[in-house]
C-alpha cells in the first residue's frame, strides 16, 4: 500500500510539474520545477527501498545486524538535493523578477505571442 | 601525508578560496580583485600542467584522493587520470584567456565577476577530478550555479531572456540527473564509478533493463548540457547573447557534457559490462552525426557572427558525440585531439568576435544582409577605380586571426583542426575487421568532410563582408593589447599543438587506451588505502 500510494504521489508531483514548466508563463514554469523536484527527491528516497521505524544510523554498540538499518545513503542524497534545488530555484526566482521588470512581460520569451 | 599528495584537491581549493575571499571587498577595488584572479588563474594553470606531468607516466596507475579519508567505495575519491588533467589543462589555458579579456572592461560590468569567474573554475575541476556520481552532479550544479551569475553578466533584456532559457533548461537537466543517479543507485549500490565498473557486470537479468534506463536517463542529462540536437536550441541563443569572455568559458561547458559521456560510456557500458556492452552506442553517433548536421546548417544560416561561433559550438559537440559512439579507442584518440583543438579556436572565436563587431553599427549587419537579399548591383561599383582596399593595421591583424580561426574550425591544413579531423577520420576507416568499413563510417566520414566545407563557406563570406568589402563602412575598432593577447595566445596554442603534434598525439594515444581498458582505473580507485591518522601512528 505504501508502495502504491508513494508512486501515485510522485507520478502525480512529476506529471503536473511537467505540465506547468511547458506552460508559458514564467511563474507556472517555477511552480513547475518545484514539483519536479518534489517529485525527483521523493524519488531518490524511495530507491533506498521502503522501510518504515528503522533508523538509518548505526548505534554503535555490539555487532551490528544490517537488516535492522535502513539504507542512509539515499537519505543523505535527499538532503543534498533538497539544498542544491532550494537554491538554484531561488536564483531562478530572481531572475524571473529581473525579467518580468526589463521586459514588461511575464512571458517566458519576454514578449507576448 | 606529504605537501605533495595534496595536489590533486588544489585544482578545487584554490578557486573555492579564492572566490570566497573576493567576496570581501567591494567592486570598487577591481584592480586588486583582478590581481588575485589573475594570480589565482595562473596558478591554476601550474597545478594542472604538475598534474598532466603526473598523470603522463608509462604504466602508472590513476592518483587518487580520498576525501575525509575513506577508502573507495565507501567515501569519495578524487581521480586524477590522463584525461582529467588534460581537462584541467584546457580549463586553466581558457580561462586564462578569458580572464585577460575580460580585464579590458567586462569584468567591470557588473556584480562580483571575479568570484563567479572562481567558483565557474570550482565547479569544472571539480565536474573533471571527481569519481564519483552523486560528487558529480554537485560539481555541475557549482558550475551551473556559476554561469548562471555569468551569463546574465553585463545585463541587457537579450542576455535575461536567454539566461532565463538557459537555466530553466538546465534546471530541468538536473532533475534528469538526479532521477538517473538514483536508479543507478537503486538497482547496484553504489555510486562510486569504479565500483560501478566492477558491479555493473553481475546485475541480475530482471534489474538490467532498470538500469539500462537510468544509464539512459543520466546520459539525457550529460547530452543536455552538451547541446546534443535536439536538446540544443537553447544553446546558439544564450552563447550569443553571453558576454564574450563568459561565452569563450562557455565553450568549455558544452565539453563537460561530452567529457562526462567519455568518461562514463567505456567505464560503464564498455566491452567489460556484460550484457550492457555497447548499450546507447548507436544511439550517440546518430544523434553526434545529427548534430553535426544541425549544426552545419545554423553555420551556414548565421549571419550574425556569435550565432556563427554558437553553432560551431553544436557541429564540434557533434563530431565528439559521433566519435564517443563508435567506441574505439584509435577514434577516440582523434576526437581528444580534436576537442582540443576545437575548444581553443572557439573560444579564441568568440573573444574575436566581440572585437569585429565592435567595428560595426549595430545596424550595419541587418542591412548587409538586406543588400545582399535585394541586389546590391556589383556592376555598379565597377566605376570606382581599382587601386585596392587599406586595411588599417588593427582591422589587418584582427583578419588575420580571423582567417586562422576559418582555417581551424573547417579542418584545412596546416593546422591542428585539419590534424585532429584527420586522426578521427583515418582511425574511423579503419574501424572493424577486413578493411570492411561500416556504412556509419562512411555517414561520419560524409558528415564531418561536409561541416568542413560549410564552415569554410560561412566563415569565407563573413570574413569578406567584414574585412574586405564591408558594405558599409565602419569605423576602426580601438582594440587593447590585453584584448588582442589572449586571443594571440589560443591560436598560438593551436599553432604549437600543430608543431607539436607528435607528442600530444602520444598523450591522447595513451589517454584513449586508458579509457576503453580502464582496469588500471578501477584498480587505482578501488586500492587506494586510507592515510593513517597521526592518532593511529603514534599507536593510541
């Protein structure tokens, strides 16, 4: 069921955001990344397999079973992405500003059809 | 550990510090800025040619560093191989230039150039140096990042128009990226390229086509960014619209596309890879022999001369791309030599550019093609008397650079283009077995002896219309030494890479075997043991 509901969501995430970057306006397109990455980063989270009350991080004590750990690195990866996506679509905002104020127009080719 | 173990990070630490440091001062101080650049650069350029020199001996495995000191596969390496430090030569020579350019005015036209310029560098060794693929995308991202700040550099509606494709499109990329970093994780474990190597192999059969797609997915990344057709239109406006020295830098952006593609193609999806072998091949010289044609037409449809150097750009990624694909190593060899070669003369094109344009009015370029469209009757100019154009000494030199530039983007000879298009196409015939060769070969052959000659074309007819019998008369353009060195000093580098040609023949010679039998790589990355900390030495 998890499996299920989790690759609904990010087929959802994905599909729409897909939809928005191809529209014209440069605000639907920055939404639309957005939840491409939404979807992308619930998707490198999924690829560590489903597992659900295990942590990822070993205690330390005694011999260590793996079983009983979840896979850390795509966590890590996760978190990488999260910050990387966060700052790249705050300087695209920027520049979406930047555009909107030279040329008028929200457009994504600075002009009207 | 020694002084000397650490020179395999310097090529990212030195332009992370440097950045970062510039970021203190203000843009009134650009003198001083522009000192610690240039210094920081020229360094650069010492540190990749002490890596070359490393790199380039007999028998040697690959260098490799363990960042925070874990062995392979479990931490991430640095590897410095024969390709990544010719890489990292290229890088430093071009930026070089670039950076001299710049000095005349654009670094003065706007925010922060000087750290951009740094972290642009940052993210290049770094995209070149790591071995491993999740360090990899971070260091695209670095980059990216960079030339972000860079292409809308000097502003303008043009350049925020296009930057804003750019990125968008780029961003875009990078979602691939990732979706395809983490299916590879997935279905192997690992993201280690040389543990990749080793486990890619013995992927079980239901879990080879999840993998052939994510290999896939990544290589849409990878081909994004090296404006492979038809992810490319985003390219000739943006590289046109870009600054010139950040557009001579960006010539070498397209080439981490295709370096990535190099590196990853033979590693992964080479003889070794078991059922995989050769997955995607077809695939890239179809669409490199597409490109080049692409390309080839937009050379000849340019009329402006940046949107000329842009499609450039496209028909030498395409050549590389066809020749990636028909993975053989005496091809590859050739196309190292030609990416070389390709990226000096673009990047020396697009510093030229700037320059002749400057001679021009804006308007003079809209009505020369409009004169040339409606009958500008050469009858009519036969009354002048013929007593032969002045060229004024600026305009003299600036041509002649021209003409080399012509002469090395369409492969005529003496020079290096015509030596690396010759080492591709020679090592292409010779493809296969029993001289048979292949009817792709004869496409490729075709493809790349016809780009030659409409690049000629193009560059004839621009040549002459801006040196010879400029429709109207421009003024001369007041050119700086700093402006006409760099651009100098490419060529020059094209010349030694003629004279020299043995040598650097040797080099990527070795390089290419590296490559398509990269057991001394994986070997290298995979024994590389851990630096004992001085805790463990003093026995604690």
């Amino acid at each position: 069921m998890t499996e299920l509901t989790l690759s609904l969501g990010i087929g959802v995430l994905v599909g729409s955001g897909v939809w928005l970057l191809l529209r014209p306006r440069t605000y639907q397109v920055i939404v639309g990344l957005s939840l491409i990455a939404y979807g992308v980063n619930l998707f490198i989270f999924s690829m560590g397999r489903l597992r659900s009350g295990v942590p990822p991080v070993l205690d330390g004590s005694g011999i260590v079973d793996p079983a009983a750990y979840t896979d850390p690195v795509p966590q890590a990866l996760v978190l990488t992405a999260i910050v990387i996506g966060f700052a790249t679509t705050a300087l695209f905002l920027v520049v979406l500003l930047v555009a909107r104020g030279l040329t008028g127009s929200d457009h994504v080719d600075g002009r009207e059809p | 550990m020694q002084l000397a173990n650490h020179l395999d990070i310097a090529p990212i630490i030195l332009p992370l510090v440097t950045g970062a440091f510039l970021l203190l001062f203000d843009e009134r101080r650009h003198t001083f800025k522009s000192l610690v650049n240039v210094a920081s650069t020229l360094g650069l350029l010492v540190i990749a040619w002490l890596l070359v020199a490393q790199a380039d001996v007999e028998g040697s495995m690959a260098s490799v560093y363990l960042l925070g000191n874990w062995a392979a596969p479990f931490g991430i390496v640095l590897v410095v191989d024969r390709l990544s430090a010719l890489m990292l030569l290229l890088t430093a020579l071009l930026a070089n230039a670039a950076l001299v350019f710049s000095l005349a005015r654009w670094h003065k036209g706007g925010q922060h150039f000087h750290s951009l310029f740094q972290f642009l560098l940052m993210g290049l060794n770094g995209a070149f140096l790591t071995g491993d693929l999740f360090n990899l995308f971070v260091f695209f991202e670095v980059l990216l990042a960079a030339s972000y700040g860079l292409m809308l550099h000097g502003s303008g509606v043009t350049r925020v128009r296009f930057g804003m494709h750019y990125i968008v499109v780029n961003l875009g990329a990078s979602m691939l990226f990732l979706i395809g970093v983490s299916l590879i994780y997935g279905v192997t474990g690992t993201l280690n390229m040389a543990d990749l190597a080793v486990r890619i192999p013995a992927v079980a059969a239901q879990d080879r086509a999840l993998l052939e797609a994510g290999t896939a997915i990544l290589g849409i990344a990878f081909l994004t960014k090296a404006g492979m057709w038809p992810l490319c239109f985003w390219l000739p406006g943006a590289y046109s619209a870009a600054a010139a020295p950040v557009a001579a830098m960006f010539s070498i952006m397209t080439k981490v596309g295709v370096y990535a593609v190099l590196r990853l193609s033979p590693l992964l999806l080479g003889a070794r890879a078991g059922d995989s072998a050769s997955f995607g091949d077809i695939g890239l010289l179809t669409a490199g022999l597409v490109t080049m044609a692409f390309g080839t037409i937009g050379v000849l449809a340019s009329q402006a001369m940046a949107r000329l150097a842009s499609y450039s750009v496209l028909v030498s990624s395409g050549t590389l791309l066809a020749a990636v694909g028909m993975a053989d190593a005496g091809v590859t060899a050739g196309a190292l030599f030609y990416l070389v070669s390709s990226t000096l003369t673009i990047g020396a094109l697009f510093l030229l550019v700037e320059l002749v344009d400057r001679s021009q009015d804006p308007a003079a370029n809209i009505l020369a093609v409009t004169m040339e469209a409606y009958g500008d009757d050469p009858e009519e100019e036969e009354v002048v008397e013929e007593v032969g154009v002045t060229l004024p000494a600026t305009l003299a030199i600036l041509g002649l650079c021209f003409v080399l530039c012509g002469l090395l983007l369409s492969g005529m000879p003496p020079l290096s283009g015509f030596l690396g298009k010759f080492a591709l196409l020679s090592a292409a015939l010779s493809t296969g077995d029993d001289n048979a060769i292949s009817g792709m070969a004869w496409a490729f052959f075709a493809v790349l002896i016809i780009s030659g000659l409409f690049a000629m074309v193009a560059m004839l007819r621009v040549g002459i219309r801006t040196f010879w019998a400029p429709p109207i008369e421009g003024v001369v353009p007041r050119v700086l030494i700093v402006e006409f060195a760099p651009i100098a000093l490419l060529l020059a580098l094209c010349v030694v890479m003629t004279i020299n040609a043995g040598p650097v023949m040797a080099y990527v010679d070795a390089t290419s075997q590296s490559l398509h039998a990269p057991d001394a790589y994986i070997e290298g990355v995979l024994s590389a043991r851990q630096v004992p900390s001085p805790k463990m030495e003093a026995g604690l």
